[in-house]
C-alpha cells in the first residue's frame, strides 16, 4: 500500500462520513418543516 491508496481510503472515509451527516440534517430538517416526499414537500 502506498500514499496514495491510504489518501484515498481517507477520501472515501471522509465523504462517507459527510454524506451521512448531510441525510441527517436533511431527515431533521423535513420534520421540523413538516415536509416531506410522502406529502409532496
């Protein structure tokens, strides 16, 4: 294994770990409002 498999793991990890984050505040965000794509939010 090299640098730049090890950056990209990391990469990987990181974005992962940000797209789960981003769903969250959106799952968060369409209860407070109410909206959602079950109710045409």
């Amino acid at each position: 294994m090299d640098i730049n498999d090890l950056f990209d793991g990391i990469m990987k990890s990181t974005n992962q770990f940000a797209d789960e984050i981003a769903e969250q505040r959106l799952q968060e965000k369409m209860q407070e409002t109410g909206r959602g794509p079950e109710n045409g939010g």
